[in-house]
C-alpha cells in the first residue's frame, strides 16, 4: 500500500465509504486519510466521577455500572423488554451510577445491538460528551468499553466528522480504526521528504515519527515535535514552491525597458501641493528600480485607505509616458473608476498628458473616440473597469497595467489584459490594495508579486473620531446625524450582510432602510440605498446620487467597503459591528474622513456580545494603525476570509498550519526556502533531490493564481 492507493481499497472501506469519504471531507486515498489530522485531542486514561461533571465539557469518560434499562415507542410509550420488537423502539434510556451519582445514557441507533449488551447490574466505561436534559445530566450514544478495557493513559484525536458520515457508520472509533489500518499499510515503505541536511539545521523528527505521533500520541511532548515537523513541512514546501517559480520567472520573464523619467513626471511632481510621503518616496523607487531592470514587473502596492496610494500610480504611469509607452488603470467598479479618473485628471493638469475614462455605460461615439485615441497613442493615461480588456481595446504602445484592489479580477480577465502589452511583451503590473495583511503572509498569498508597503499617512488627515454605542444610543444617533446633515454633511449607515444567512440579513437591511426613512422623512432629508441584489445600474445611480450630494444618507451593505470617495461624508454608521472583522470595520471607516471637516464612525453594537467582539471593537476605539488592526484581528479569528477564499488558489492545501496563526513559523519557513534556494536555485544538488522530487508532485504545480503574464 502507498499514499496514492485509492481510499476504497483500505480494509474496512469499500466503495460506498469512499464515495462518502470523498464527498464529505475530499479524502480520495490513503495519504489524503493520513493528513486528516485531528482537531484536538482527549485524555483516555482519565476517569471522571459522575458528581464531578460540568455539562457541556468536552468529551469525558465515566466507569459506571447500569441500574435500569428502558425502551420507548415513538408516542413515548414505554415499551415491556420482554419479546421486544427493535422496529418499533425509538430511544433507549440507560440509567448507570458510579459511588458519587447517577446520570442516563440515551440510544437512539444501535438499540438491537446495545440493548442485550447493557444488563442491569453490568459494569462499563462510558465516553462522550455531557449534557443536561430535564434536570438529569446525561450523554447522547457515549462509546461503550467493557470495564477491564485497558486505559492507555494516551492522548486520543478527535478528527472533523459529518452527519452523514456517523450515518453511514464512520464513527470517531471507527476513524480511528481506519487510520491505524492505514499507518501499518503505508509507513514502513514511506519515504522522507525532507533531506537530512534540514532535518538537522531544523531540529525535525523523522516524517514516519510525525505521521504516527500526530495520530497516536505517545505523550503531549511527542504531540507537540510532530506538530512543528508537519507544519514547518507544509509552510516550507508552499515558500520553497512559490519563491522557486518567482526565481524561473524572473530569470525567464522580458520586461519592457524604460530607463528614463521624461518631463511628465517631473511637472506632475514639480506641481503637487505637498510633499510625498518617505514612504511614497521608497515605492516609487522600488517601481522605477523594476521598471528599468529589464524584466517584468510585477508588485503589489499595499496602503492603508488614505495613504496616497493613487499618487504613487500616477507618477509610475508618468514613467512610463516618459519613456513612449501608455498606461492602463482598472478598476472593479464604474463608481471608483470615475472617482480615479476626476483625480488623476487634477494631478495631470501640469503635463498636458491626456486621460480618458472607459466604462460599460461609455457612449458609442465616445468610445470610437477613445479607441482611436489609444491606437494612435494620443491619450497616454485609459482608467476604466472590465471594459477595458474587451477585445476591440487596442493600446498603440501598453507598458504599465496597475489594477486596484486585484481580488476583484479574475485570472482570464487579467490575462486578456497582458495580451494588450507593447510588441507582444507583457506590460508591467502594479496591483494595488487597501486591504492590510502582513507581510510575509501577503507575499504567501499573492504568490510571486513583489511587495510594497505604504506605512505611512500623508500630514494633515485628521483622524476619524470611533465611539461605540449600544441600542439605547440609537435616537441620540440619529439626532447627531441630522445635526451633520444640517451643517451640509452626509452620512453613511451600513448594515452586515453575511452569506450564511443571506434572506435574514436583507430582511435586517430592508427594515433598517424603512427604520431610516422614517427617522429622516422627504422632503428634508433624501436617503439611497445600495446591496448586492441591485443591478449594477441601480448601485450606480444610487451610489452617484450620494457621490454628488443629491442624497444625504446612503444605507448600503458592504459593498461601499471598496469603492465611493465622498469627502462630503462625515459620519459612517455600522449597524451590528460585532458581526464584521477588524480590518473590515477599518476599511469601512476609511470611507470617511477624506474632506477637511472632522469625521465619525459610529459603531452600534448588540446588547449581548462576546469577549472578542468587545476587544474588537474596543481596538477600533483606540487606534486607526490599518496594520495593526489586521495583524490583531486574524489573532482573534483565525484565518477568515483570507485562507477561505485566497487559500483555495495556493499551491499547497494546508492540513495543519496556518498562515495566519502561525506568522512566526511562516517567516522561518519562507526565509530558510529562501535560503536554500540562495545555495542552489534549480534544486539540482544531490541532497537536494528529495526537494526536487516533491515539488514534482502535482499538488505544487503553481496555476499562476496571483497574475499570468
């Protein structure tokens, strides 16, 4: 038996567990079995007296001996035990007692087996986890052991299960079962991915001691050697992957040349009223390093809302005007596509470079003018949304391609968009986010780009004032509203929309609406609204009336998190913050704030929240660091959205490690592949041929989910 030997062929599987296994939790062989590692772990050589039970423990285990046994119908009728008919009971009743008190075990499956089983009298261990029904403490089908059954004193796992799973009879035990069933069958012929060299300079246990160790733990040191082998392998193999593929890439990738600066951008930079920030300053000569290196680039661009991002694209996009070629801006929607165009439009007046503004609502004569335009390369600078990589668009010379908020876009959409690029070479890609991730971790998740940090904000941003409010707040909130309205602000109210509970949430945003409406009635007060159900022609319209201060409140749901820039705004109301995370909770702030006049985010929570919720919201009150918030917020929950949604595109599939909690060893891991790779780029040496081999592996194929070119 190996690794790859289909899951069906593994005694006590079978076709129809397989099929199970697969759809359940995408096991398909014997190695997929083996890294189902379990989510924690329980002592088995522990006895808990039943007086000292506190329900809703984790699972415990109990030796106790069965005083009365009972067996009822559907109508919850007791039924005689004498000539029992199994068909027609729906629930067995075992009372069982210790020397400190008594509790029930309740069947509702396996009572034809378990019934003859349990005799009054009769002694057991009970395993499972504890409740509280109608006054009486009990466990729900606790795994029976005869009393002598030898306790191992061992940590046992606990693996991720499913309702249909139990059904079909994979129980925990049963799991189990399997996996030592497939250790014996693959660990004696498994092979080391890992050469000796990095076992030694690592301080690592041998892979067949993990595999064994995380499954059947010897003790909690044993445990914790097996977690630290298994995860750095994992974090190492997924940096080893990505550096290796960035280092072909560069060596492989032809870059447009542009070696000079030209006289746009020194008149653009000449003009600003300000001075760039230090940090403005690095990244743009980190971009003009790239852009006259010879070679691709392609780096993402991360700021916090409001760090002067937008800048530093306009400048890169003089550089390459400087040089004859043409730059392309993309936006995700048409709201923040007109919004970068009124305000490079501003910083271009100086240069006499001519941009246009490309849309799917462009009209047809304004947009056979554009066409020409980029063909004979009189309009340098094209801003637009997905309508710039239709077919018909042609650039006479595309050097430079910056992309805002890059999850937005599709892998086809931006490779149409390389296709574009001057004599068939790819142009240049900046991509740039206000989303803040840690550095190692947004190296990891945006595969080979180069990365960027704008860790600074321009002189003069005043800070947005955060409080947060509970329902009693909410008519002293509505008061404070109208009196910004009065003084000529506006206002936004934004309500949580999460997927799972996607009806219940729009009813909330519907209600909230009507609340609003009536708390700010026509003809004083105009309120729009925008979610995701509209057509894009409906946000719009709604968006751009409050854009241009024909309305004075927008209620919306998330989807302003990215996009409306409305210097008038001053107040931005989250209903049920408790619901977002912090770095969604900061985005949202950054939508106001942008204007002179001073700003507020007003955060209105539930009366009943959680210890995290409080200290998330507590933070935001504290500090407006975009950085800070995020690295605090995937320490509270986890991975999120970022290895739910951006994890499905990486090379590797984490069993174990997590890019999030697990920051430091992730950094260990990408400088030490970094490392390896500085000794031997191709991985060609002789010692280095257990790397070679699994990166071979189809698993670590890279499918170019960060950008192709």
């Amino acid at each position: 038996m190996t690794p790859e030997t289909a899951i069906q062929y593994l005694p006590g599987v079978g076709p129809r567990r397989a099929a199970l296994l697969s759809q359940e939790l995408g096991i398909d062989t014997v190695g997929d079995l083996l890294h189902l590692y379990p989510f924690r772990y329980i002592d088995r050589g522990s006895i808990t007296r039943i007086a000292d039970i506190v329900p809703g423990d984790a699972q415990i285990q109990v030796r106790a001996t069965v005083q009365k046994v009972r067996l009822y119908a559907r109508n919850n009728a007791e039924i005689p035990a004498e000539n029992v008919k199994y068909n027609t009971v729906s629930r067995m009743s075992v009372i069982v007692a210790d020397d400190s008190a008594e509790m029930e075990m309740v069947f509702f499956k396996g009572v034809k087996w378990m019934h003859p089983r349990l005799l009054p009298g009769h002694s057991f261990i009970f395993f499972g986890k504890p409740a509280v029904y109608g006054n009486r403490l009990n466990m729900v089908h606790p795994e029976v052991d005869a009393p002598d059954a030898a306790l191992s004193g061992r940590l046992t796992g606990i693996y991720s299960s499913t309702e249909k799973l139990k059904s079909a009879g994979l129980t925990g035990k049963t799991m189990v079962k399997l996996i030592s069933a497939a250790l014996e069958g693959v660990l004696p012929a498994l092979q080391e991915t890992l050469p000796d060299y990095i076992m030694k300079e690592k301080g690592l246990v041998p892979l067949r001691y993990a595999l064994r160790q995380i499954h059947f733990p010897d003790d909690q040191h044993s445990l914790s050697k097996a977690v630290y082998r298994l995860k750095f392998e994992e974090l190492f193999f997924l940096q080893l992957s990505l550096l290796k593929h960035k280092f072909i890439r560069s060596r492989n990738s032809v870059g447009l040349n542009m070696p000079s600066i030209g006289p746009a951008f020194h008149a653009c930079y000449n003009a600003l009223p300000y001075d760039l920030t230090n940090a403005q300053k690095r990244v743009i000569k980190e971009i003009r390093e790239d852009l006259r290196s010879g070679r691709q680039m392609n780096r993402l661009l991360q700021g916090d809302v409001g760090s002067g991002k937008t800048m530093v694209a306009v400048l890169s996009a003089l550089i390459a005007i400087g040089n004859g070629y043409q730059t392309c801006i993309m936006a995700p929607t048409e709201v923040l596509a007109q919004q970068h165009f009124a305000n490079i439009s501003r910083y271009l007046a100086p240069t006499g470079v001519k941009a246009a503004l490309l849309t799917g609502t462009t009209g047809t004569a304004a947009r056979r003018e554009i066409h020409a335009g980029l063909e004979d390369g009189s309009i340098g600078i094209i801003i637009g949304t997905h309508a710039l990589i239709e077919e018909n668009v042609r650039f006479r010379a595309l050097g430079l391609a910056v992309i805002d908020e890059q999850h937005r876009f599709g892998v086809e959409q931006r490779s149409k968009l390389w296709s574009k690029g001057a004599g068939g070479v790819a142009p240049h890609v900046l991509v740039m986010t206000a989303t803040p991730i840690p550095r190692t971790l947004a190296l990891t998740l945006y595969g080979d780009l180069d990365v960027s940090v704008i860790d600074e904000m321009p002189p003069g941003r005043k800070p947005v004032k955060t409080i947060c409010v509970g329902e009693n707040k909410r008519i002293a909130m509505h008061n404070f509203v109208r009196e910004q309205i009065a003084k000529g602000r506006q206002a936004f109210i934004v309500y949580p929309l999460i997927f799972e509970s996607e009806k219940l949430d729009y009813k909330n945003l519907e209600l909230g609406y009507e609340e609003i409406v009536k708390a700010f009635p026509l003809p004083d007060y105009k309120v729009a609204i925008v979610h995701g159900r509209q057509t894009p022609q409906e946000k719009d319209f709604n968006m751009d009336a409050f854009a241009h201060g024909r309305a004075d409140i927008l209620v919306s749901t998330t989807v302003i998190e990215v996009g409306v820039d409305v210097p008038n705004a001053s107040v931005m109301v989250i209903e049920s913050a408790e619901r977002f995370g912090l770095s969604q909770l900061h985005q949202l702030r950054g939508r106001v704030g942008r204007g002179a006049e001073e700003s507020f985010c007003i955060l209105m929570r539930g009366n009943r929240i959680s210890k995290d919720s409080k200290r998330r919201l507590d933070l935001m009150c504290q500090t407006e660091n975009g950085f800070d918030l995020a690295e605090e917020d995937m320490r509270l929950r986890g991975p999120g959205d970022l290895e739910g949604t951006q994890q499905s595109g990486l090379p590797v599939k984490l069993n174990i490690a997590s890019l999030t909690r697990d920051g430091i060893l992730l950094n260990d891991a990408r400088s030490y592949a970094q490392t390896v790779l500085d000794r031997d780029p191709m991985l060609e040496k002789p010692e280095n041929a257990p790397l070679e081999a699994e990166l071979h592996k189809d698993k670590y194929i890279i499918r170019d989910y960060s950008q192709i070119s």
